[in-house]
DNA sequence: TAGATTGTTAATCGATTAACAATC
DNA sequence: TAGATTGTTAATCGATTAACAATC
C-alpha cells in the first residue's frame, strides 16, 4: 500500500541504485535479503534502507526480510511505467550523438522519438534511426507528438532561448547537459542535470586539495 | 587567508556554479557583486554565499560585497593548480570517445595523456591524438607518468577488476562512468561519479510520479 | 555619520541514524 | 516460544537560513 506523501529528493535519487543491486541480486539467484545486508553492499545503513522503503510503504515482512523479486518489482514499478517516456533530443554533436545511442540502446523508460539541430549540413541526415530534423520544426513536431522529456545537448545560450518554448509546449522533464540552469528559471520544471564541466570541477578541487 | 579546515562535499559541490557565474559576470564587464545578487542569479540564499566564501576565508569587503575578478580568480586558484591534472582513459567506446574529445576540447585543469581499451581491433589507432594502447600497458604506463586521474568509460565488472590495480598504481580520482559503485569498496578514494543510467532512472521516477 | 553589506554566531530545518515495539 | 528483522518513532547530526555585530 504505497503511501508516497512527498518523496525526498535523497530518497528518490537513492531508488536506481537499489533497484541495479536488486537487479544483480535477482539475476545472482538470491531470493531474500536484509536491510543490513542491502545496506553493507551498497555503504548504506539498514536504517537508512528500511527508511526509504517505508517512503512507499514498505516492502518487507517483519522477522523475515525483504523478497529481493518482490522489491525489485516494486521499485521497477516506481521507476518506471507500462508506456515509456516520448522523448527528444536537442543538439546532436558529439555528446548529443553518444546520448542518442546510449538512450537507444542501453536505457530503459524512454523512447527517443526525434532529434533536432540548427546545422543545415546535419539536417535530413540519420541518428539513431531518426532523421535529424531542424529546429524550427519542434513546434509542429510537439503539437502533434506531445513528448514528454527533452534531452538539451545544446550550448547554454541556445538551451536559454529554446527553454520558454520547450516548456510552452508541455515538456515535463528536462535531462539537461547543458550548462544553462533551468531550475533558476523553472524552479517547477522537473529537470535532471548532467554538468560534465561542473563535475570535472568539483573532481580537480579535490584531487587538488587532499590533504 | 584561506582557512578551509575541512570543506563540506556540498559546498564543493557549489563552487563551480559560483566559478560558471562569475565567469559570465566578468565577461560581461560586471565588476562587483553582492551575496544577494549573486544569491538571486543562482538560485539560492545571500546567507549560503557568504557562509561559502568563508569556508576559504571570506573574499569579500564589508559594506562593500565581492570584487568579481578577486572571487572569479580566489575560487579558480582553489579549483585548478598551476599543472593540470594528468589523465587516462579506459574504455574507448562511443561514451569514452565523446568524453576525450570533451576532455580535450572543453575541460580545463586536465591533461588526457593516454588511452587504453582490450579491444584488438582499436589497439593502435587514434583517438584525440592520441594511440589508443591495450590494457596490457597500463602498469607500464602509470609506473613511468604517474596519473592522476583516470576517467572510467567501461562496463561494472571490468570495473571492478581495474579497480584494485588502478589504486595501487597512484590514481588519486576517478571520473567514473561505470555503474560500478567504487566509493563502497574504496571509502578513502575521491570519486566524481556520473551515473547516465541512475540519472535518467530518478527523472523518469519524477516524470511518472508528478502529482 | 549613515547606509550597506560582509563575516560570523545562533536558530531552524531536514536528513540520517539509533532505538524499540510490532510481528513474522 | 525465541530469534530475527521489519516498521516506525525518537535522537542526532549536519546543512541551510536567519540574525546581528563588525566595518567599509
């Protein structure tokens, strides 16, 4: 009886990682585990495990533990829905290109209707199956397809300017790789950032600084 | 005076949105900032700036607020060093060539030395001008260059099995692309990790869940 | 001097951890 | 029944926000 009041932000980033040890769990064959034994695989606390799983609950069965099949489903379910995420991507140079792929083939939950550019030489080539199309399309494009997660690999001028659009058009989440921070703009928006250079950043200062 | 006992992850974590700020700031030709403005750009609160700065000692002047070129440089100095980073990369699949060339192209502080895969058929051709070497050569490598960093574009398990060498040999952080969970089993390493799957998982979880 | 804004201490808030009663 | 382990409440810890004294 799932009763997700508001879930956290910590908790719910937590949800993929239990959910890749449970997967490795059940394909291993193992059929039960214990909050403490979830959390000393994933350096975790058994408090902390047995926490975020009453967030939607709870999952287990006092005095036994945790069905790993059972709460493998069950997070699976939360993560992902019966129908998949339309999906598009902005901005198809090199990372948007390796994204393209790794959505098409290595992701679960999504399904990459359509990618757009602005460089007329990459316009009507093929992606990943789809054929680029420019961005002045994505009007006419939404309005009949009403996707629901743009990917932004895009400069972040270019992410500035399209964003008002995007959001006009009922794009409900973001997965941003762009250096522009949607969320000052649209603190409502639902957006996942991925900021490579920000990353590198944080790495290099403490790379830099350990004592 | 920097005075930075010890630096509390989220506030490391922070300082490159500060630096990408500033940086636009200062390009722009602003001069000076106060915590407010700069707290209202980013998103936050004046009182989280300020108690940020001065975990490195304050860089501001009361009455007055912050020189952008002072904070610009004073953060800088913390986030990069007169030598970059020295770099490897494994793994030259379509994730590992689009983050050389991010490395190459757009990073700073780094500095991609070599790159190394098991596949027989990319031994020895070229990557970011680089040849890409077999694994085989790792040890040899790092005993003559000593790196800093390596950046993991591999699958888990490979991962997994690097791993022990990789921390022996030196490495001091790692980039890690791997869903390898690194930090579990080597609490003391300095790990950025960009988990691409674990990231679009919370999203959907957001997308599907929003009220 | 008065106004502004920092540096810094104190209060609040939220997340993590500990404790324990419920129950299989 | 006794042992184990959850669900859940209470305590702790850390990070954020507010307040204010210092000072330009």
């Amino acid at each position: 009886m799932p009763s997700q009041g508001k879930v956290s932000l910590p908790v719910i980033k937590r949800l993929p990682k239990y959910y890749r040890y449970l997967s490795e769990m059940k394909q291993k064959g193992v059929t039960k585990v214990s909050s403490s034994e979830l959390a000393r695989m994933m350096g975790t606390t058994a408090s902390q495990v047995r926490q975020d799983f009453n967030c939607f609950g709870g999952f287990g069965q006092q005095g036994i533990g945790y069905e790993v099949s059972r709460l493998h489903n069950e997070i699976g379910t939360l993560l992902f829905k019966e129908n998949s995420l339309s999906t598009i991507l902005i901005g198809t140079g090199r990372l948007g290109t390796a994204i393209s792929s790794y959505l098409n083939n290595d992701a679960r939950g999504y399904r990459l209707l359509a990618a757009f550019d602005v460089k007329e030489e990459v316009i009507g080539t093929e992606l990943c199956g789809m054929t680029i199309q420019h961005i002045d399309n994505l009007r006419e494009f939404c309005k009949s397809n009403s996707p629901d997660v743009a990917v932004l690999c895009i400069p972040k001028l270019s992410a500035k300017q399209l964003a008002p659009t995007l959001v006009e058009l009922g794009i409900k989440g973001f997965w941003n790789f762009s250096h522009y921070d949607l969320t000052v703009e649209y603190p409502g928006m639902i957006v996942e950032n991925v900021h490579l250079g920000d990353s590198l950043m944080s790495l290099s200062y403490r790379v830099n600084n350990l004592e």
